[in-house]
C-alpha cells in the first residue's frame, strides 16, 4: 500500500527545502533539510495512524461466549437509560445481533433516552401544541 503525506505537513517540508535552497550557511541549510525529512516522516507516520483507526474492528471479546449473570445484569439498566443496541453492544464487548438476540430473550427493547432536566432546559421548550 502506498501512503499519500498529510498536505499540511508535505507543505512545511516543501517550505523547508526552499528556504534551504535560499540559505547561505551549510550548517543552517542542513538543518532545514532535517527538518524537512521529519516532516515528511510525521506526515507518512499520520496517514499510517489515520490507515490503522479506520480498519479497526470494533471489540467483541465476549460474543460467543456464554452470557454471564454480570452480562445479564448489565443488559436491562443499559437499555433502560437509553442506550442503543449497538452502545449496549460495544459496552459488553459482544456482537450487536447478540445483544439483539438476548434482549429479546429477556422481553427488553430499546428505549429513547431520557433527558436529565439539565438536558432538557438546554433543548428548549417542546413543540407541544
């Protein structure tokens, strides 16, 4: 796979190696171009990182696994503040149709979330007519 640079930072490296081209003084035109190679590095090394977050699968350590009393226990209170089945999913670190599946099982569903009066006040008044 080839990595494009970050452009920000292939511009400061740009910008280095012209002001180096510019500068009289070796030491300080070998500084500039220095700091032009590590600019290139960082943008190499954030692309990199961008690459790796992006083609991170999500954590599911427990789907498969027996579903344990804490597991149970921590299904209902999730789902009941209003959590999505999905949030609910990541929390207990399993699948999402498994969290589905077990819900299910237990007669629970996903609800809307309540607002806290703090929420609520930041919302404004409802459109209730």
């Amino acid at each position: 796979m080839h990595l494009s640079p970050d452009p920000d930072f292939e511009e400061f490296a740009l910008d280095c190696i012209r002001l180096s081209n510019q500068e009289k003084s070796p030491i300080l035109r070998r500084k500039l171009l220095t700091l032009a190679r590590e600019w290139m590095h960082a943008a190499m090394h954030q692309q990199s990182a961008e690459i790796h977050r992006e083609s991170t699968e999500p954590m599911d350590a427990n789907s498969g696994e027996p579903w344990s009393e804490m597991d149970i226990s921590d299904l209902s209170p999730s789902l009941d503040y209003g959590d999505t089945f999905a949030q609910t999913a990541s929390f207990l670190c399993r699948d999402e149709d498994e969290v589905r599946q077990k819900a299910k099982e237990l007669g629970l569903a996903e609800r809307a979330r309540k607002q806290s009066p703090a929420e609520a006040e930041r919302s404004g008044p409802s459109m209730k007519g």
